[in-house]
C-alpha cells in the first residue's frame, strides 16, 4: 500500500527549545488525552474513525483536538492511499507524546518500544489493514448495542505476545461484561489469507494455553466472509483441541437483520461444534452445556524481562474518562 504524501512529522525532538518542556506541555493535556496517549502506547495506531467511536463525540470535535496535539508534537499521524475513496487518518504517537509518557513512567521511549521513525514504520507495515481489523472489532465493542453490556478489558497483541508468546498468539484479549457476568475471550481476526489449516491449527496453542491455566478459553474467530466461515466449521469439526477450548465463529458479511451491519455484540456468532441459532456476543457463555462452559483467563501483568519499559504500563481502560478539562490552547496562545 504506497501513501500519497509522507507521515507528518517534524524532525525536532522533545528536547528542542522550540517545544515546551515536559511539565508544561503536561499541564495542557486533558485526562482524555493522557487517555489517549496511553492508548497509542498499547495498540500503536488508531484511525480518525476509531478515536471518533471511543471517544463518543462529533468527529469535527475529535479532528480538532487531534490537530492541537499534532502542533504540540505529541500525535503523528498519516494516511495512506486507499482505492477506493480515501483512507481515514491514522496516529500513532509523537516524541513529545513518547517522552510524556515515559516520563510517567519512569522510563525511556526506547524501552515503551516507541521509535523516531513510529509513524513510517507503521505505514509501511504489511500487517496495517489486519491490525486496524483488529481494533475496529474492540472499538465498536466500546459501543455495545444493548443495556447492561460493557467491554470492560482490551489487550493489544502486543501485551498478549509478552505474556503467552510461548502458548499462543492471539490478536487481542478482551474482558466482555454481560448478563451471564463478566467472561473473557481471545480474538483470532482472518483476512482470508491464511489456509484453513492454519487456522485450525491454532487451536493446538490454545489447548497448551488451556492447559497452562486451568481454565477453558473462549477462542472468537471473525472471518471476512460466511463461505470461509462454513468452511472453517467443516475444518475443526471433531478438532481434539475443542475438549480444552469454547471457539465461536462469526463473518463480517453477516448483518444484523434489523440493522443491515455487522456489529460483533450483536447475534452474529455460531459456536463450533454445538449447532444452534447466532447467538449475542454477551450470551455466548450459555451457547455450551454449563460443564463445557468458558472461563476468565486472568493473569497477573508482572512479565517478561525486568528492564522491558512496556511491561510496567497497565492497559488503558477501552473507553476514556467521563469528563474532559477544559480545552488546551493551541501552540503559541497566551
């Protein structure tokens, strides 16, 4: 995917005099940008469409602060060419907004894993429109379709790698609360590039994660299309891994019949191996005989090498602070 202009980024540093320093820039950001930073930290990219749906406001509004902290350095952003139509603007995070945080944290930007060059590399990245996938899934489960419902936990793949690398390698990790009480879930997002047999193969990973912590993992495939998906069914019928693992599967071309879209919390998911109806995302616990029901894999976040500066960031909550302060101004203002 080749962009039609370079990522808008200056060549400065946090430490130019032309920037103000840390403290003060500080003192110019809301909660809701700290938020936001620590959210660009964890998932590494975000659209203009994703910050518009977790933040819950106008996207005139969310383009207008995102301008602001892309003055004050501590936003990047890009956008690559797309046809058809335009793509959306995508952040990442700038060097002051790196700096910000690391300092928060007592660290470095090198060791939260943030580089010079964030914003091109990531441009670049072949695994872009499959990582922005991914966070599309969660970011619309920050806006559930029903009462009573929440997404309470996301987890990048990134914080996922450190803490099962050597058990499995799923694309994020989130915590759902519904009438059934709270659950867990990995998510396993298909572009439809992957052979079947891959896929399928996962499940071996997840049985060693089961196994590991004793409890019985929801694995949540979303393919791109329903014939892919019947497909996959065929593949993992009698798959020895479904004695250790609940695995649900949906297609984005599945719509809600009264909406005409494809919302993940809406009835859109059939369960492998257990033949029934689509079933809601929060009543998927109850789509399993209750002794084959998933469970919460929780884990404590102490991981990994000690001197790895990611690891002492918890993840941001999926939605932002209640209340924002009052708006900063713009770079230059009294």
């Amino acid at each position: 995917m080749q962009p039609t202009a370079p990522p808008r980024q200056r060549a400065t540093t946090p430490s130019n005099r032309h920037r103000p320093a840390l403290a003060a820039l500080a003192r110019r950001l809301t909660p809701r940008d700290i938020w936001l930073l620590e959210m660009l930290q964890e998932h590494t990219v975000l659209t203009s469409s994703h910050l518009t749906d977790l933040l819950g406001t106008s996207r005139r509004s969310v383009n207008r602060r995102l301008a602001t902290l892309i003055g004050l350095g501590v936003l990047h952003s890009f956008r690559p060419h797309h046809r058809p139509g335009s793509a959306p603007e995508h952040y990442v995070l700038g060097p002051a907004g790196a700096a910000l945080l690391a300092a928060r944290y007592a660290t470095t930007p090198a060791a939260l894993g943030w580089h010079p060059d964030q914003a091109t590399r990531t441009m670049f990245s072949p695994f872009l429109a499959h990582d922005l996938g991914a966070r599309t899934f969660f970011t619309h489960l920050t806006r559930p379709t029903r009462p009573g419902e929440q997404l309470t936990t996301w987890w990048s793949e990134r914080r996922c790698e450190h803490l099962w690398a050597d058990l499995a390698h799923p694309d994020g990790y989130g915590h759902y609360t519904g009438p059934y009480g709270e659950f867990s879930f990995f998510l396993e997002y298909d572009t439809g590039t992957e052979a079947l047999t891959r896929l399928a193969g996962k499940l071996d990973d997840y049985a060693e994660l089961a196994n590991a912590t004793h409890t019985r993992p929801l694995i949540l495939f979303t393919l791109h299309s329903r014939a892919r998906e019947t497909n996959l069914h065929d593949r993992l019928t009698n798959h020895p891994a479904l004695e250790h693992l609940a695995v649900a599967t949906t297609s984005r071309d599945q719509h809600h019949p009264a909406t005409g879209h494809h919302h993940p919390a809406d009835p859109v998911w059939l369960p492998v191996s257990h033949p029934g109806t689509r079933t809601r995302l929060a009543d998927l616990p109850a789509a399993w005989p209750v002794h084959q029901r998933p469970g919460t894999v929780t884990t404590g976040q102490d991981t990994g090498d000690r001197n790895d500066g990611r690891r002492h960031i918890p993840a941001p909550a999926p939605t932002p602070p209640a209340h924002a302060a009052p708006t900063a101004r713009p770079p230059g203002g009294n």
